[in-house]
C-alpha cells in the first residue's frame, strides 16, 4: 500500500510539473494590475531565498486537498530567524504559531497552509522536519506556523488525508523558481467567488531610485464577495456575486496571504505591510465575511535583519528601512495580493469533488469580452474582409 501511495504522489507531481508549463495567468491577457513592475517571474520566488513546494492530493471522488510550504530562505530557519509579523482581517480561522510570532516579532520555521482539519497533522511535521535539522539536536521548543482554509465543499475533509509525509514532502520540495498555481497543494479543492479558486502568486519590484527591494505575495483562496477585475465588475456582470439571490448568499470561506520582500524591515513595519495586503484582497471584491479567515503572514529576507538563535551578546545592531520609506513597498503589497489572487482564479481547472460537487472555473472567454467592454483590455480588431 505504502508504494502504490507513493506511485499516487509521483504521478500527481508528475502532472503538476507539466500543467506547470501550460498555467495560464491574468497578466497573460493584457490585463496589467498596478503600476509597478512584477519581477522576472512574478511570484514569491522573485525574492531572493524564498523557496515553494507543493503536496496535492487527488484521489478517487471525494479526496481534493493538499499542503503548500513556504520556506524564507534555504538554510535552518530555525538557527537563522527571520523577522516577521501577522495581520488579521478577520479571525474565523486556524493561523497556529501566530502569538509567538506576535510577541516575538520572527518566523522560526517554514510557513505550512493545508485544509482546515489537517493543521494539527502539519504542526507535528514540522516540529519533526524542524528537530531534525543538524544544529538543533538541543531544541525543546517549535513554533510552527501553520495556516489554513476549508476546502470541505470539495473535499472529504473529516477523513484527514493529509498526513505527516505529505507535509514534509511539501517541505522537501520547496525550492525557487515558477511556482505552481491554481488546483495545487493548498488550494487544490478551494473555492473563490463562486469559481474555482487555489494557489496564486505575484510579485512587485521597486525602481533602484526606491531601493530596488522587491515585494512577493503567495495566495490561499477560498474566499467570496464580487469579483472586480482590474476595476471592472466582473462578479456583477457574470451574474454570480454575494447577495445576488438566494443561491448566492454563500461568502464565507478563507484567504491566507503570505508576503514577502528583501527590504531591510523590522516586525512593526511587516506588519504594517502585512496590513496593506488585505487592501489587495478588497480591491478583487473580497469583503472578509463572518465566517472568512483572511490572515497575512509577512516576513523579511533582508541578510541584516536575520535573528540568530545563539547570540553573541545582549544587542542587537541593525540597519533599517524608514518609516518615511515604506509606502512604496506598501503599494508593492496592495498591487501583489491583488494579482496573486486573480493569477488564483485564472490559473484554476474546474473540479469535480466529494458528492460529485462541481466547481466551475472561471469563464475566462467572457471574462475577456467583460474586459474588453469596460476598457481593461483592448478589444480584438476584426479581421479585414
């Protein structure tokens, strides 16, 4: 049984890889979100170290779930601390970890997301991959941080099919680069206005006039509101948003956001940048219903910054970005969170789950057509007779 699960897994990454190289994102249709630059492959991985891995599960009718890893840089996290800081839009959720990082102002362990009823499977992987690590043979204590969304519309999710393995395999293969989006790990049996919802990511870079420090965003989506692209009402327009009618009083859900940047910034400042990215989430129509867990977890990979677990001595000396010059990587966050949930929903395939559920993707042909119409994308010239 343990091979043909393994031989599960191989299969499913081996399909991941290739829908890697076909994923279709916002930015592919002439759609341009913001005013500032993504970098070379917008996502989170655009920041130096920053690292992604995925575990999805896709298995007979009712099991669509998965793990996604975050890691802030390659090396043990734990012994090189990274400042960091949390922003709760609102709290109907399971964030684990997140008063130490409150309190303590740093992330001492890979970021985990994963379905509702799998956290307590993800903090004992990561407590496991964490004690494992060489250096830490001494290490009493873990914080692991682990976020999540409930996927169970889709998925069967009191059967619990995440297990330890999965999460450590998610971890085991994180690394840099394109990261995929859509029905992947966490996001495989998401929902997100009504539309198929999952894993999205982008990223911002600064001009070298305002330091050049880049800005990445990873996304959960499974949350609802009125879809807005790019200004265009999009959720109105296809006739499926909150509140429409009795089919469609259904908003709450989850969206998990990660942020990260290189710029030198302590706890107080990610936070306030943490802050900023559930203004991303509103301007795609989200509105973080009563029963949404919409949580930001923002962290920084500037060398400077780093907390080391053995210290030398009772103070810290380190270099710091001004307050006076934040804003620009705050409008990074806004315009990344933005596109990353979008690049969620464009990337996503319709699914069919648990009960036979089906979650429709986005139409995206009359999306296009909508977006044409309010002037967010040239419309297609007619071919000459």
């Amino acid at each position: 049984m343990k091979d043909k699960g393994f031989c599960c897994l191989l299969l499913v990454f081996l399909l991941s890889a290739g829908s890697l190289l076909a994923q279709q994102r916002i930015r592919d249709t002439g759609v341009k979100i913001g005013v500032l630059s993504p970098g070379k492959l917008n996502a989170i991985t655009d920041v130096a170290g920053v690292r992604v891995g995925h575990t999805t599960l896709i298995e007979g009718n009712n099991i669509r779930t998965g793990v996604t890893a975050i890691l802030a840089h390659g090396g043990n996290i734990f012994q090189e601390k990274v400042p960091a800081a949390v922003f709760v839009g609102n709290g109907f959720g399971k964030l684990a970890g997140s008063t130490q990082v409150e309190e303590l102002g740093n992330l001492e362990t890979p970021i985990i997301l994963t379905n509702t009823l799998s956290v307590a499977a993800a903090i004992d992987a990561v407590i496991e991959y964490t004690i494992g690590l060489p250096g830490n043979e001494n290490v009493q204590s873990v914080n692991a941080v682990v976020g999540e969304t409930n996927d169970g519309y889709l998925n069967d999710i009191r059967g619990r099919h995440v297990k330890k393995e999965h999460v450590l395999q998610a971890i085991q293969l994180a690394k840099a680069g394109p990261v995929q989006e859509g029905n992947a790990g966490a996001g495989t049996g998401t929902v997100c206005f009504g539309f198929k919802g999952g894993i999205g990511t982008a990223s911002r870079v600064l001009p070298a006039s305002l330091g050049g420090y880049t800005v990445g965003v990873l996304v959960q989506t499974n949350f609802g509101g009125v879809l807005t692209i790019d200004g265009a009402p999009v959720g109105e327009e296809l006739g499926k948003f909150y509140l429409r009618d009795e089919l469609n009083k259904q908003a709450d859900g989850s969206c998990m956001i990660v942020v990260a940047t290189d710029a030198p910034l302590d706890a107080r400042n990610l936070r306030r940048l943490a802050q900023r990215a559930i203004f991303g989430l509103a301007r795609t129509g989200g509105i973080a219903a009563n029963g949404s867990g919409d949580y930001v977890i923002a962290f920084s990979t500037h060398p400077s910054v780093r907390i080391r677990h053995q210290q030398t001595g009772p103070v810290d000396s380190v270099e710091l970005l001004r307050n006076d010059h934040v804003s620009p990587l705050f409008m990074a966050a806004i315009e990344a969170t933005e596109e990353a949930i979008l690049n969620s929903l464009w990337a996503a395939e319709t699914m069919t789950g648990k009960e036979n559920r089906v979650v429709e993707a986005l139409p995206k042909q009359r999306v296009l057509q909508i977006l044409q119409k309010f002037g967010v994308i040239p419309s297609t010239p007619h071919p000459k007779k």
